[in-house]
C-alpha cells in the first residue's frame, strides 16, 4: 500500500470538497455547513429508509446521496453536487443560470424542499389538553432598550395601517400568525414546522439586505408550497373538523426549529398583546460601532454583562496573546469590537413603535405609540444566526464589512429567554460558519467547519478542503453562523443506553424503537420523549405505507434498556409487537376508491363539457385549488385539499362576486361546479355571465312572427 494510501486512509471522513459547477460557491458553502451539523447528518446517514419523497424533484434523495459521498471511507477528494443543483433549479428558477446568488437565500429555500418532501403527519393522541403557551406579562426587566434601534424599525413587508398585528407579512414567506392556545399547544408538544421567518430588524431607517429581499417573481410558484403548510387538511370525506390543526414536523423542523415570543403594548392604554411564532434562523443587525458603547450601558439585566465581556474579550484571552493584542489595536484603531452579544442584543431589545411605525391597538381603535420587544420561548438544536451584511438604500448595493467578534464556545442565550421557557441547555458551541469575500456586486463564499471525527477545523472553498487554525476561524468575516447545543449530559445517557445494550438482561420481552429518535438521543442535546409514531399509527399498529420497510425503521431493544430509555425520557407508544393496522388499512382502500371515483366523474363531467359548443352557463374555477385537488387524486397530496378557495380570483361588485382581471383560473360547467361545490363545500360562486347560449338566428325570427300574428 502506498503511502498516500495511508494517509487517506488515516484522514476522518467529511473532508470532501464539491466542485464548483460555475458560480455555484455559495451553494457549496450552505452544503459544507449542514454537511457538518451531525444532528442533520446523522439522520441522513443512519436513517436513511425515512428518506421515502414522493413529491418531485426527489431533492432529498439527491442530498443523501450526497452526504454518502461526503462521508465516505474511501474519502474522495471531491465529489459533484450536480443533482442536488438541477434539484433546486427545478423548484426555484431564481437558481437557475450561471449567476452569483446568496448563500442563506439558498440554505432557506433548501430546506424548505427537505422539509416538504420529509414531512410527516404528528399524531396527537390527546387533544383535551390546556394551552401551554406562556400567559404571564412581560416585566420590566425584560426590556434591553438600544437607542439606535428606536428609529423606525423597516421590515420588508406588507404594510397595512388597520392591520392589528403589528408583526406583518414578508413579501414572499407569508407563514405569520396570531397564535391561538390549541395551536400553541400543538407547537409545544409537536415540533410542527411553520417556516417563518422572524423580521428583519434594521438600526437605521431603509436598511435592508439586497439578499433577504424575495423576488416576486417566485411568489406565485411558492404560493402552492405555503399554502399547503399554512391551511389544514381534512384525511377523508369531506373537510374533517377535527383534522382542522394537523400538524406536520421533519428532520428539518426537529433541529432548526426555534419559537419566539413577540409583546407589543400600546403606551397609551397600556394594552398588551403576544405573537408566538417558529423561526428557523435569526437575521441580526450589525449595529454601528458610534451605537455599541450605548448599547452596552442600557443593558439593565445583570446577567448579560458578564456574557458580553466574555464574548468580547475575556473568552478570547484564552486563545493567547497574538490574538489579545491584534483586537487591542483593532479597538484603539477603529473604536469598540462589535460583538455577537451585541447583534443578540439590538434584535432583542426594546423597540419603539412611533411615527411611520405606530401600533394599531385594537383596544383604542387607533394608531398609537407603542413599545416592541420579543423572547425565545424554544431554542433549535442548531440556531442558524445570519448577520445581515448586505444593504440596498442607496442607488447601489453596499456591504457591512465591519468585523463581528463570536466565540467558538460558550454562547449563552439565556439573558435572552422568556421566563416561561422550558430549554435545560440553552449554551451553544459553533460548528459552521460562511463566510463571504468579496464587495456586494461579486465576491466568493467559503465555509470553515469543525470536524466531529478529530475536533479540528478545516476551510472547505469548492474542491479545496485544508485544516486551518481556531485564530483562523474566530477572525474570519461570519456572514452565517451555525451554534449547537452542547449535550454532554445527553451524551453521558447516550453512553449509558450503548452500556446496557451490550450487556443485556434476560428477559422474555423485547420492544422496538424509532431509529429516528434514536438518532436523537444520540446527537441532540433534549431529544424529548420517545416517539414511536413515525411508525405507528393512533391505534398502535404498523402504518400499511410503511408495512414492507417497518424493520428498517425500528431498533429492538432489550427491556432493560427499553426500561432506562422510558424512565429518562418517557413517551412512547410502547410497541413490543409489529402488526399491521387493519383500520387504516381499510381507511386506506376508501381513500383510495375516493380518489378513483372522483377522478373518473371529473373526467366524465369535463368530456361533457368540452363537446358542447354552447355552453349554457360556466362557471371560474381558482387553478391553484384545482392544483391541489389534482395532487391529491393522483396520490403526490395525503389529505384533500379543502373547501374551494376562488378569493383570490374574484372580487366583490354590488354584492356579487365577478372574475378579478388576469387571476389565474380555468372554466368549468356548472355540473362538474356542483359536483365540486357539494364534495368539499366553499366559493365563492363566479360565473363568467358572457359566455350564456346564444338564440339561433332562424329561431328568432319565427319567434318575431309568430308575436305579430298574436297581436
């Protein structure tokens, strides 16, 4: 064996490079990044039988493929990342051509596929639970105030001066709502995705980032995506109403999925309210270094002092004296060093809704000042912090260039918790960062990543992978950071459960387990309680779809250690049995006969239609609920679609809803409306009135004679 043999051989696996398809640098960087965050990794590795997408493009078989590839033994010095690439092109053109594009525009839209193509059902057995969401009022020293952040906080957004929720809408990721207790609670004890996005929170009026701004151009084609997420679905039948807060979660929502807390109160009344929302990444201002020094000395909690000193200075001491002395000089030179703390902060800090910005307060009735502020009430396993380095106020884009201190360990985001949260861990170490080189109109991206094999740092730019040093890594310019939650004492009880495993107890029972939360108990710091409903169903049997791979999706285990596991963490359903649900097995055989017949009669009506020459009556139909329906005949949809939905086709004249000029819809008869109308309820009814029979010519004029001839 040569020794360069040896040495491949004696490198860890994920060292992989992926070659740079033309401009494709930051989608390498964003695969880098997730490639090395192990809760994800892991999954795909270890549990990869629960990769079964149904939906085009298969994104997610593409990708686990990929990290195959990345984390092979035979350790490839690159591989091509070309399916993952035509992949996304498929669903979002904005990706498609040779052009450069963001790194975290990708990372969100990527996902969102994963997501989508993942998702399953939560199975709540018990819904007469009370709301968990947190009901006590925001104290005073909640609030951090920041001076610069008091200026008109701008999103990019859908402004609506009557709307009473002052969070409002972005462009293109329209998934904000008022939370409501059973949906709450269903957030709570689900870990459903909703992937909203928090605002983007600016210091200076007009700021924005040329890439968190969503072309328009893909809202219609991500419409059908959100809508599919945000509207409930009913299993059979007609729309169930007791299916109406289904629930979906995936790998993705599992450990990126965070939840914040937002209270606004009118300064005038003093009425408060709250906003519960799931974010997936927080995008944080870079503060001004004129605005830092404030910042600072109007942080009244007594706890956050401490942790901003550390992430400015003190944790860094610990890397040596080169490093202390080159952020002296960079202090003295160019004014305070802007923390991580200090981005955390201008985010959570108190802000004033005034001027442009007031809060509409449903007590008063009108627009008032008010006061703004949010906490986290769930922590991810992998927070995803984007710094918002990129600006489009002026007649050009510009780019943020100023150097943000982050600690590679140790990040606590306690000062910044709602009282009411539950997280044990909530101390972060970071495993990713991506970095972008360049100005606003070009540049590159390179991602550094900590190795779980070896604890060593490599720089991964396209197919060159090196190891660099810690100095290297914490002086790099972040654009997007990864943080994971430390779980030693997850890990301590992950070595346990191996220990009880390999010296198993006699017993005359064994139980089985989800692999997939097994692979939580192995690299999530809070995997929460054992959930075996990824292949069980409510009655406790083997789900019929997943009958023929159901030993790939199971681990048994001894009852010792199924014992341990239920006393650590508890959960269930317990399942030492395998057998196949002969209830939704037949509910299966209906669904599957409702979709026949419903598609042979629609089959039936619109043949009708399309040989008659005169139509006597037509009727608008919204094509994007047809879209769905049609998903869910041909099986790509497990649920219908719902009632019909024509309002964003139509519009209300004198009480009567007409056709909205350029709407997307299709003409259908007024049979197969009816046969639409009386399956799933819904409107409103628009008739295209102009295309009514026409009398034929010959036959009016015998009508005209023969009404002379009376007279």
């Amino acid at each position: 064996m040569s020794s360069d043999e040896d040495d491949n051989e004696s490198r860890p696996c994920g060292l992989t490079g992926l070659k740079n398809l033309g401009n494709t640098c930051y989608m390498n960087a964003a695969l880098q990044s997730l490639s090395n965050c192990p809760p994800l990794t892991r999954f795909f590795l270890n549990c990869n039988h629960f990769v079964r997408p149904v939906k085009a493009p298969q994104l997610s078989k593409s990708y686990l493929k990929l990290i195959r590839d990345l984390w092979d033994f035979k350790r490839h010095d690159f591989v091509t990342p070309a399916q993952v690439s035509s992949g996304i092109k498929s669903v979002h053109s904005m990706f498609r051509g040779f052009q450069q594009h963001d790194t975290q525009e990708f990372l969100r839209c990527f996902m969102d596929v994963l997501h989508e193509e993942l998702k399953e059902p939560v199975i709540v057995l018990n819904t007469s639970e009370q709301d968990t969401s947190p009901s006590s009022e925001p104290s005073e020293s909640d609030y951090d105030t920041c001076d610069s952040a008091t200026e008109s906080e701008r999103y990019f957004t859908e402004m609506n001066p009557e709307d009473n929720n002052p969070i409002r809408k972005k462009a293109r990721y329209r998934r904000r709502r008022r939370s409501d207790p059973e949906e709450d609670r269903l957030l709570e004890d689900a870990r459903p995705l909703r992937h909203r996005r928090l605002p983007e929170r600016s210091l200076s009026e007009g700021e924005g980032t040329r890439h968190d701004e969503d072309p328009t151009e893909e809202a219609d084609k991500n419409s059908e995506m959100t809508e599919s997420r945000s509207k409930n679905r009913a299993s059979t039948g007609t729309v169930n109403r007791k299916n109406r807060n289904k629930v979906y979660r995936s790998i993705i929502s599992d450990v990126f999925d965070g939840k914040i807390l937002s209270h606004v109160q009118c300064l005038y009344c003093e009425t408060k309210s709250e906003t519960a929302e799931v974010f997936q990444d927080l995008s944080l201002p870079i503060p001004p270094r004129e605005s830092v020094q404030m910042l600072r000395t109007q942080q009244t909690s007594s706890e956050m002092v401490p942790l901003a000193r550390t992430c400015g200075g003190e944790a860094y001491l610990k890397q040596g004296w080169v490093s202390w002395m080159f952020g002296w000089v960079r202090k003295w030179l160019w004014g305070p060093n802007i923390t991580l703390i200090d981005c955390l902060s201008a985010f959570f800090s108190a802000d004033e809704l005034k001027g442009d910005n007031m809060y509409s307060c449903e007590k008063c009735k009108k627009l008032r000042n008010g006061i703004k502020y949010c906490k986290v009430l769930k922590l991810p396993e992998i927070l995803c912090i984007h710094l918002k380095r990129f600006r489009h106020d002026y007649l050009y884009p510009t780019k943020i260039g100023a150097f943000v201190s982050f600690p590679l360990d140790g990040l606590d985001m306690k000062p910044f918790m709602h009282p009411d949260a539950k997280d044990e861990v909530t101390v972060y170490d970071l495993v990713a960062t991506i970095c972008h080189h360049g100005t606003a109109s070009g540049g590159h991206y390179t991602c550094y990543a900590l190795n779980e094999e070896n604890a060593q740092w490599y720089e991964f730019d396209d197919q060159q992978v090196s190891e660099v040093d810690n100095l290297v890594v914490q002086n790099c310019e972040a654009y997007v950071l990864f943080y994971r939650k430390q779980n030693e004492k997850a890990h301590e009880n992950y070595l346990h459960m191996l220990e009880l495993m390999n010296c198993p107890m006699e017993s005359l029972m064994h139980f089985y387990v989800s692999k997939q939360w097994l692979n939580k108990v192995e690299t999530f710091a809070e995997p929460g309680p054992i959930t075996n409903n990824d292949f069980l169903c409510i009655h406790g049997g083997v789900q019929p779809k997943k009958e023929e791979i159901v030993k790939e999706l199971v681990k048994p285990v001894p009852q010792n250690v199924w014992e341990f596991l239920f006393e650590k963490y508890g959960g269930g359903p317990v399942c030492n049995h395998l057998f196949i649900c002969n209830t939704c097995k037949q509910e299966e055989e209906l669904l599957k006969d409702r979709r026949l017949r419903e598609k042979e009669q629609f089959v039936h009506l619109n043949d009708k239609f399309s040989q008659e020459d005169q139509p006597h009556c037509v009727f608008a139909l919204s094509m994007r609920w047809y879209r769905q329906w049609e998903k869910f005949i041909s099986g790509k949809e497990e649920d219908p679609p719902g009632p019909i939905d024509n309002s964003n086709i139509s519009i209300m004249k004198n009480g009567v809803a007409t056709l909205k000029s350029g709407s997307d819809y299709g003409q259908v008869s007024a049979d197969s409306w009816r046969f639409f109308q009386e399956t799933y309820g819904g409107g409103p009814e628009v008739i295209l009135r102009h295309q009514f029979a026409r009398v034929p010519e010959e036959t009016r004029k015998n009508e005209t004679v023969f009404e002379q001839t009376k007279l």
